[in-house]
C-alpha cells in the first residue's frame, strides 16, 4: 500500500509544498501560488492571516505581522504578534498548518505525513523545535532531511556512484554551502558553512539605500523614512532587483512613493552588480571553506548545485563559473528545489519508486558576437547570454555598444556554443539592425534572446534610447544542419559540367576520395588555432612591445589565410607563429 508523504521546505523567506503521488511529481499551489511568503499576520479583526496575504499588511501593521521566524527556531524567546506572544514553534505552526490546509484542498486528500527540510547546520534543539511546529500542525513529520541533501536528492544524486557535489544556497535572508558526498546511493553532508544573516533581502537593501540617494539628488530633500515609506521601497527594489537577473537595467517610475514625490531612476546591472559584489565574495569565502574543511578541490567536484531565489543573480552564477571553473546547474527551480528533493524522499518513504526531476533546457550556451579588447586588440568573441542548462522557456537580454561615433548599423549574430570565440562555435543566424540614430560611440544596444521549448530563438535588437527595434525568429535546431538533397543537386549538377558523363556513383566515390585532404586541413585549421590561443594567452601577460606586435601581426594574417582559404601560407604562418611562441614562451 502507497502512503502519501509530502515534502516541505519550510523556509526563511519561503515556504513550499510539493507530492509524489502515482509516480507524479508536483508542486503544490498555495493561494494559486507554487511559492508561499513565511510570512504569519493578523487582521484588523484579530483573524490569522498567513503568507502573501500577511506579507501585503506588513506595511500598514508591522506589529502584526511575523517575518524569518526560522531564525527563532529552537530559541526560548517570545515573539510578539497583535499584544500577544508566542513560541517560534507556534508561529512556524501556523505556516505548516496553512501548507496543510491549502494543500489537501489542491490534492483532494487528507495530509497526515511529511518530509520537511532543515538547514544542514541546524542543530539538535532546532531540529527538535522544527518537529514540534510540525506535529502542532497535526503533521507526523517522518523525517528532518537537510535542505542540501533534499536538493542532491532532486538532482537524482546516488544513481551514478560516488559524486562529490557543492549545493551553494542563497535565499532571502541566509546564505549556505555544503559539500555532499554520495556513496552507494547515500547521501552525506560531509561540510557546511555560512552566513546565517546574508541574502536577497541585503540586495534589497543595498538598492534601497540607493533609490534613497536618487531621490534625494532629484528632491533635494530625504524620502521620509516612515515604516510605510520604506516597506514600499523595499518591495519596489525588491522587483527591479528580480528584473535585474534577465534584463541589463530598469526604469522605476512610481508616483507619490512619500504621497507628494515621485520616485524616478533607472539602475543599470552593472552598478547593481559593484553593489552587491562584496556580499557575494563573502559567499565565496565560505565555498573555498567548505571545500577545505570536506579536503577536496574544485576540480573534485562532479556538480555545483545552485539553491534559493538569489542564486538566479547572473553574477552569482557568473562568479561560480570563474572561481570553480565549472557550469553550475540552475536547470530545476531554485525556489522549488528543497521540496521537491523533500517530496521525492517522501515518495519513497511512502512506497513511492525513486524519481529525480525532469526539466527541459537548452544544452548549449547561446551567445550574441561582439567585438572586445580585452586581448590587446578588437576580436570577435562570443558573449553569453543563455548559458547552457537553462531551464525552458528562457529569455534574457544583455547590452552592446556601438564602437564608433554615427554608427548607423550592428551586425546581430547568435551563436551556440561553450567557445569564448565565434569561429570555434555554431552559427544560428544574424541580421543587421539599421538606421540607428546619430550618437557618440557607446550607444547602446539591447539585445534581447527569447528561446521556447521547442529550440526556436528569437532574437531581438533595440537602441535603447530610441526604443528602434529589429527581430528575427532563429531555429537553433537547424544550426549547423545543411540541407543535404539540396547540397547534392548542388554538387551533381557541378560535377555534371565538369564530367558530363558523370553518375550518382561516380558522385559519392569521388567525395570519398576527396575526403583525406579535408582531414589535413582540418589538421592544420586545429594547430592555427592552437597557436592561436597560446598566442592571446602571451598577449594577455607581459610581452615586449615588439614582440606583442609581431605575434599581431601574425594572428592578422593567419586569419586573413583561413579566410581566403590558402592553406599553403596558413602553414607557413603556423611555422613561423610555432617558433615565435616557442621563443617567447619562458
Ligand atoms: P529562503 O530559502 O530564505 O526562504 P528563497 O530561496 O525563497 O529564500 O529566496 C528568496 C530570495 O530570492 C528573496 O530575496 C528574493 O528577492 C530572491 N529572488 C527571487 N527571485 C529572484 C530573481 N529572479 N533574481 C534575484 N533574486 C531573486
Ligand atoms: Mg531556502
């Protein structure tokens, strides 16, 4: 007999319920939303109110409203809600029993039993105090599974052997790492560390101090700082800072944000980005820790795992993929994640078979081509804008800049590929957008990817200060993939002028025989570009001046050989690039 066993993650900032039920996994809606605010209030009525509904008064009734009470649990202190106090048991009560509620309404079905996750550093008494909530709910809570664990769990970890993975979890208020070993399908947090008082809701903070300072600027005056005032705030910069992980800057334009003043700025990601930067290098101070403390190295791990709503931050990712030199895996939903890991050990406690979760992405990187100097000189390189793994539908957009002044056109190229540069990648497609207007160099240019499920890309351009735009729909299947029938009529037919006589047969023996000198070529093609990197890899440390030059001058030519296609100075060029580096290089 199947027993029904639900997941939840009882979180900070967030609580979610999810079910394996008849082999299906699913996240429950609560209040027609699959994420709950961990938010307890009461009405002017004196009627409990919990999750966004409570979330909503906090403006008008701080006093009635309880936020992060996680942060309480298993401590003896009283919280104060509407004159009245009560346990953090009591108030993380309230949240489960809603869970509950909401929960059997969307399944039809009585709830009686329940995973719930804990952070791994929880201690004992923590973990005691969260059983209690539970059982205060009227929930048999079956097991206290560690939030990292619940996320390996979701990610199908112990079907593969031994793994080493690091789930790096930043939610609204706290901040985990924790290393996890998996051996023979068990799952053990081998470390963990932290920062108990770091996350999302700091970003917040950070963009508020900084509306604060643009009102001023435009006001001349400070936005009074009434709980109201700032409660709106928050919530305000809240949204732009979600905005921010898709798109490169924001508008905010808000009336009466103090009841006379306007609100007005526009934040780029950029700026977002030095902002927050400082916090996210304490998080990677922790990630170096917990990998020290569980002796392996970054190369040791077989998966970076990203949990909680601010690891969507791209510069999150963006720092992980640097420092670890790996792709971290974002592909299930962050927010979701820790309860459906809860509600798969569930399943399984409850009868279940194991499942792990299926997501559609898209399994190449998707970049837009621009021109950089990072090397010492202009090259095309390829700029990510959907990293691979990204979870269907996605979309996203980055900003360009035109190079030089009046420029009247961009060329828009996407390419598909883990390359830093377009040559060594796939081309999709690309247009040109024209008839831009007449501005100084550094005019920008969004460029906005929209991929569904079904791999087609749209790609579209705008000048950001005209609002002019230009899209095209790209097929990233198509990528690469010639048409063949066509491609031999085309051949048949040439061959046919030459050899008049000639046959479909004589047609594919001629193309194999042809085919060792491809081969060479390809040989060669790979040794050019080989030097090619050892070279800007030189380019990038000290080099004389000269030397810098002439090691320029030859990556010009080469290129310039590749693309006429003369092979015989190409291997020329790699002879005399070959001893050049060999001199250069120590
Ligand atoms: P917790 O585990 O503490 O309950 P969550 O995992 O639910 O927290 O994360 C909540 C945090 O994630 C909040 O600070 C929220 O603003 C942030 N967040 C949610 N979506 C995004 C996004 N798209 N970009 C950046 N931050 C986000
Ligand atoms: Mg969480």
């Amino acid at each position: 007999m199947k027993e029904m066993i639900v997941g939840i993650d009882l979180g900070t900032t967030n609580s979610e319920l999810a079910v394996v039920r008849e082999d299906v996994l699913q996240v429950v809606p609560v209040h027609g939303n699959v994420i709950m605010p961990s938010c307890v209030g009461l009405d002017l009525a004196g009627k409990i109110l919990v999750g966004r509904s409570a979330r909503n008064q906090m403006i008008a009734s701080p006093e009635d409203t309880v936020l992060s009470v996680k942060r309480k649990m298993g401590e003896t202190s009283k919280i104060l809600m509407g004159g009245k106090e009560y346990s953090p048991e009591e108030i993380s009560a309230l949240i489960l029993l809603e869970l509950k509620k909401e929960g059997e309404k969307q399944l039809g079905q009585p709830i009686a039993k329940a995973v719930i996750t804990v952070p791994a550093y929880f201690d004992d008494i923590r973990r005691k105090a969260t059983q209690t909530a539970g059982r205060l709910a009227g929930l048999e809570v079956v097991r206290i599974l560690n939030e990292p664990t619940a996320a390996a769990v979701a990610y199908g970890a112990g079907s593969r052997g031994q793994e080493n993975l690091l789930v790096y979890d930043l939610g609204g208020g706290t901040f985990d790492v924790s290393v996890v070993q998996v051996e023979a399908g068990v799952v053990e947090v081998k470390s963990s560390h932290g920062d108990t008082r770091l996350g999302g809701d700091d970003f917040d903070q950070l963009l508020v101090d900084y509306a604060r300072e643009e009102f001023r600027k435009m006001h001349h005056k400070e936005l009074a700082p009434t709980p109201q005032n700032l409660r709106r705030l928050k919530d305000i910069m809240e949204k732009a800072k979600c905005r921010l992980s898709d798109e490169p800057y924001v508008r905010i334009r808000e009336e009466f944000i103090d009841g006379r003043n306007h609100l007005e700025l526009e934040i780029e990601r950029y700026a977002y980005e030095q902002m927050i930067l400082p916090l996210l290098e304490k998080t990677l101070e922790c990630v170096h820790q917990s990998l020290s403390d569980a002796r392996l190295n970054p190369g040791d791990l077989h998966k970076v795992m990203l949990v909680g709503g601010a690891t969507r931050t791209p510069l999150v990712q963006n720092l992980l993929r640097d420092r670890l030199q790996t792709d971290p895996h974002f592909e299930i939903d962050p927010d979701l994640i820790v309860a459906m890991g809860a509600a798969i050990q569930g399943g399984v406690l409850g009868g279940e078979k194991q499942h792990s979760v299926l997501v559609d992405i898209t399994p190449h990187t998707l970049s837009m081509v621009a021109v950089s100097d990072q090397y010492g000189y202009p090259r095309l390189v390829c700029v990510p804008i959907l990293h691979r793994n990204t979870p269907l539908p996605a979309a996203k957009s980055e900003i360009f800049q035109t190079m030089v002044d009046n420029q009247k056109e961009v060329q828009v190229a996407a390419y598909q590929g883990e390359e830093p540069f377009p040559e060594d990648n796939r081309l999709i497609g690309d247009f040109m957008i024209e008839n831009l207007s007449r501005a100084p160099a550094g005019n920008p240019i969004t460029v906005h990817f929209a991929l569904d499920l079904n791999g087609m890309l749209k790609v579209t351009a705008a000048e950001k200060n005209t609002g002019l735009s230009k899209s095209a729909v790209l097929d990233t299947h198509a990528a690469g993939v010639i048409d063949f029938e066509a491609a031999r009529r085309n051949l048949k037919s040439l061959i046919r002028e030459e050899e008049p006589e000639g046959t479909a047969d004589r047609f594919s023996s001629k193309a194999e025989s042809a085919s060792e000198a491809p081969a060479e070529r390809q040989e060669l093609l790979i040794a050019a570009k080989d030097l090619r990197r050892r070279a800007e890899a030189l380019l990038q440390k000290e080099v004389a001046a000269g030397d810098a030059e002439e090691i320029r001058k030859h990556l010009q030519e080469s290129r310039q050989a590749i693309e006429e296609r003369r092979w015989g100075r190409l291997q020329e060029i790699n002879d005399t690039l070959s001893d050049l580096l060999f001199y250069l290089e120590d």
